[in-house]
C-alpha cells in the first residue's frame, strides 16, 4: 500500500520555507505528520537514465515526498581534503571517479516526475557562477511547477575547487554567503541590481523569477557554527547529516542539543526559531539492529516499530522531513527497500 499522498505536491518537505511549524506546539509538528525522501544516483551503476527514472516514478507510486541530487562536477584522483561525514575521512566517490551533474540531473527529473519535491543535497554554493546557478534553479521550478528546493552548502573538497577554478576554498563560507543573497536579488528583483565582494550586476533583466514566492526553499546543510548562522541569517530551514564525526546526530539527544543551539542562536540574532523549518538526512536505516558501541540499539536501526518510534521522536523535534539512505547495487533491491519502507514503517506514523 503507497504512504499516504500530502495534499500540495512535496507534502510537508514543501512546507519548509520558514513557515513549517506554524501550526505546531512547543516541540514542532506533531510525529504523525512526518515526510520522506531518498536519493537518486549520481555515479554507480543505477547513474543512467533509465534506472533513474524508475526510481523516480517508483518512489512517487509509493508515496515518497522528495527526491534529492547530490553535487559533484570532478573527482580529482588524489584527495588530501577529509570527508567530514565518514570516521576515516575517506570519500567513497573517489574510487570510480564518476559523478553527473547536479543541475542537468535535475532538470532531467523534472520531465519524469510529476508530484515530488525536488531537492539539491547539497549544492555546494561556490561551485557555480550564482548568477547562472540562480537562473538554472529557476528554469527547474518552472519546468517542475514549483517542486524544487535548494539544499545548499559550502563544499569540502579543496581539490575540486582548485580543478574547477573556483573562489578561494578558504573563502567559502563568504562566497556561500554572498551566493546566497545573489540568488534572492536574482529570484526577486525586476530589474536585478546586486553589489557584493565576490559577484556584481546592475540593472538586469532576470525574469521568469521562480514559480514559488518569494523563491524557492534554501535548505542550509551543514552542522558546525557558521553553518547554524547561516541558517539563521539567511535560510528556509536546517538540513544537517546525521553522522559528522565533529557534530554527531546519530541520537535524540545529539540532535536536540544542536537543535536547541540553532535555536537560542536564531533568538540571540532577533529570528523567531518557529519560522526555521527542520529536516534530517540520516545517516543510516538498517532493517537489523545495529549495536550503538554502548551496548544499546542504534539510532534508526532495528524493527519496523522501533525504527517508526525514532522518527516519532524526531518528528515531535520538530522535523518534517527525513532522508534515508535506500541504495543498493541494482534497481531490484533499491526498489525493494523502497518498498519494504513505505509497507511497514510509515504507516506506522500516519505517513
């Protein structure tokens, strides 16, 4: 039986926009009202057309809310830069090298999909001229009727940025900043006028502006510090992976901690915390119990039951969204898991 559809298209991963637990308690939305979304491959062997469109139309048929596309334009063979989301720092990419563009594969969902939210996860800001990223990511929610979001970040990869020829790697964090507002002035502005340190125009002509208004959903990946303020100066909502070994949120506790510090970092800085919306990308989903190295079960690991009561919890956090991690090396397994998700855990949350 497919999960149940959300009335506008996306359910409550479109609701994201800063507006998301309006009508939530102290604690979020209520876990009951929870949404989900996976990947669709960029590299391996499911990277080609045709297997990306039946995963597409598959997770749509069974109710999925989001499909997301991750960002890479070259892998350089020799990486010295850490992989914040792996205990060894390894990239796993890097051992067929391969990686589609983010932009094109989106577009390319857009015209095999009718009702999911299309996500960025992330787009790494410095990775592309934002004046063009900004008409690109508008031409997308035009041609998808208002689906996409932009789940962005600031990149880790200094080799990338060098192959690309990219603004300083160690600038990043101010390049993303300030794409980030070029994006909006482009989105918004009729003429476009925009004077920063990193990119300028003057009275230009950026229609059509997105189908969503103001814009399309920012989504600011990212744990650490800088991350949090970028939220809270200039994102729709937070979208943070959950196994950064520098920022772990592989708990209830971890997440609610870091939770309650973008929170008291949005009142410090003037921003209502209830208008930053919540999703997760977890960082694993096992049908097996996974032990938690303290002798306890891990997080999202275990029975169908078990693994719905800790997106209960997550969803009386406040989070809407949750991302999981559903790939395998063929279509058949991929699609089985999918299934196998939406039969058995998320109706055991309304979903």
């Amino acid at each position: 039986m497919p999960m149940r559809k959300a009335g506008a298209p996306g359910g409550r991963c479109a609701m994201l926009a800063g507006v998301s637990r309006q009508d939530a308690g102290p604690e979020g939305p209520r876990g009951d009202r929870m949404d989900f979304g996976f990947s669709i491959p960029h590299r391996g062997p499911l990277a080609n057309p045709a297997d990306q469109k039946r995963l597409a139309q598959t997770g749509e048929r069974l109710g999925y809310a989001a499909l997301t596309v991750s960002d890479h334009i070259v892998i350089p063979r020799d990486i010295e830069s850490k992989y914040p989301y792996s205990e060894t720092g390894d990239f796993p990419g890097s051992r067929s090298g391969e990686a589609l563009e983010m932009i094109a594969l989106l577009a390319f969902l857009c015209g095999v999909t009718e009702k999911a939210r299309l996500i960025t996860s992330v787009m790494v800001l410095p990775h592309r001229n934002p004046v063009l990223a900004a008409k690109q990511l508008a031409t997308a929610d035009i041609l998808s009727g208002g689906r996409v979001t932009v789940g962005c970040g600031v990149g880790w990869m200094r080799e990338e940025f060098e192959a690309v020829g990219l603004p300083p790697f160690d600038e990043r964090g101010r390049v993303a900043d300030e794409y980030l507002r070029v994006f909006k002035a482009v989105w918004t502005g009729d003429p476009a006028s925009f004077a920063g340190d990193y990119a300028g125009f003057s009275n230009v002509s950026t229609l059509p502006h997105p189908v969503q208004k103001p814009h399309p959903p920012l989504w600011i990946g990212g744990e650490s510090m800088p991350a949090l303020r970028r939220v809270v100066g200039l994102g729709d909502a937070w979208y943070p992976i959950g196994n950064n070994p520098r920022a772990m949120l592989d708990s209830l506790d971890r997440y609610r901690a870091r939770r309650d510090l973008l929170f008291r970092t949005a009142e410090a800085a003037g921003r209502d915390p209830s208008t930053i919306g919540l999703a997760y990308s977890a960082p694993w989903h096992f049908e097996e119990a996974a032990d938690d190295g303290a002798g306890g079960r891990r997080f999202l690991t275990g029975s169908a039951q078990e693994r719905a009561g800790d997106l209960r919890a997550l969803g009386e956090l406040g989070v809407s969204c949750v991302f999981l991690n559903f790939a395998a090396r063929s279509i058949e397994r991929t699609e089985d898991r999918l299934s196998r998700f939406a039969e058995e855990v998320a109706p055991l949350l309304g979903s």
